[in-house]
C-alpha cells in the first residue's frame, strides 16, 4: 500500500530544504555586494578578532569555494575564497563567525565540547541507519528496526546540539562587531547573513524529526 504520510514527509522537506537554501543564497550574494567600511578582507578580520580575544594559536588559511569552517582537530580556520580575500559584509560576518568557533574551543564551550565528543558515533550511525532499517524490515526483525531509529535519533541528536553552538558562534561575532564600533546599517546586514546561515540548520533539524517520527509511526505496522 502506498505511504502518503511518507510522501508528505517527502514534499516538507524539499519544501523547507529548498526555502532555506533559497534565503541563505538570496542574503549571501546581496551582501557579498556591500563593502565593509573598515576595509579588511575576511581573513584580516578574523585575525584581528582572534588578536582581540587572546587567542594567538589558531591558524587562518584559504580553503575550497564555500568551505567556510573552523576545525577543533587542528584548531585551524580554513575560509573560502570569497571570504578569505572578500572586503565585504559577508566575507566578515563569516569570518567572524568562525572566529566564534575558535573561541569556543579555547574557553571549552560545553555544547561544542557534547558535539566533538559524539562525531565519531554519529559518523556510523549516520551512514548505517537506512542499511540496517531496510535489512530489518525485509527480515521483519524488529529489532534491527528498532536499532535503526536509535541509530537515527543519534543524528538528531548531534543536529541539536549543533544548534546551540551554531547560535553562539554568530551570538559572539556580533558582540565582537558591536565592540569594535561596526556601523550598525552593516552590523543590520551580517545579522542578516548569518541569520539566514542559521535556518540550514534549523530547517535539517525539523526534517529529521518528521523523519524520526515517521519512523517511530512505522515501528508498529
């Protein structure tokens, strides 16, 4: 029998998924537009936040178009080109906002501390998940089933927690902007920008609990 309430799982998601990256692009390339006042490239300004903050042993490189991201397993900061060499509201929220990151690492902010610390979990049960749902549906073993949705629910859970670490990150680089006397018509737009940034994953995170759910409403059949 075929499953509407999978096929209204289906249509959510693609429907939130695709808002989403709609907003993010939409904010992205409109302040990728506007200059920074002070002049400074994102990788400059991300080394003068670090300087700011005390923190003198994270290393700031250019990494792969759109792969803006701080990584606690070398303490590094790796920005794409746009943001590494752009002088723009973007390439600064960003920056700034991975800086965020840096400084969690370094005062061992709990949320990013619950999130490094279920990677290496996550990384299976996110790969396994399906395989061990349809091998224990074809078998009709409930438990592989039920394996599955905790395997799952793991997922979800590391989607969460992401959350707050994600917050923060861009709580920290508006106080910094704030503090160093950014305009606030520009502080308006990297607000925006990573604002829009934030509804990935907030938007991931609602689809996988419809998706938990829906499985959860399977268990039984």
């Amino acid at each position: 029998m075929f499953d509407y309430g999978y096929l209204l799982f289906i249509v959510a998601s693609l429907a939130l998924g695709g808002l989403a990256s709609w907003y993010v692009n939409h904010q992205l390339n409109k302040y990728t537009q506007v200059p920074i006042s002070n002049g400074l490239t994102g990788a400059e300004a991300a080394r003068q936040m670090l300087t700011f903050y005390g923190i003198s042993n994270v290393e700031v490189g250019m990494g792969r178009p759109g792969q803006d991201h701080f990584d606690p397993r070398t303490n590094s900061i790796s920005l794409g080109p746009d943001s590494f060499n752009g002088r723009t509201i973007t390439a600064t929220a960003t920056a700034c906002h991975e800086v965020g990151h840096a400084c969690q690492f370094a005062q061992d902010y709990t949320p990013m501390k619950i999130r490094s610390a279920i990677v290496p979990v996550v990384n299976i049960a996110s790969n396994a998940w399906m395989f061990i749902l349809m091998i224990g549906i074809a078998m009709q073993m409930l438990g592989l089933i039920n394996l599955a949705i905790i395997m799952y629910a793991c997922v979800l859970v590391f989607q969460l927690v992401t959350l707050p670490v994600e917050f923060d990150a861009s709580k920290r680089a508006m106080t910094y902007m704030d503090t160093i006397g950014i305009p606030k018509p520009e502080r308006d737009g990297a607000f925006s920008v990573l604002r829009a940034c934030a509804l990935t994953y907030i938007s991931a995170a609602l689809v996988s609990i419809l998706q938990l759910l829906w499985l959860l409403s399977q268990r039984n059949r």
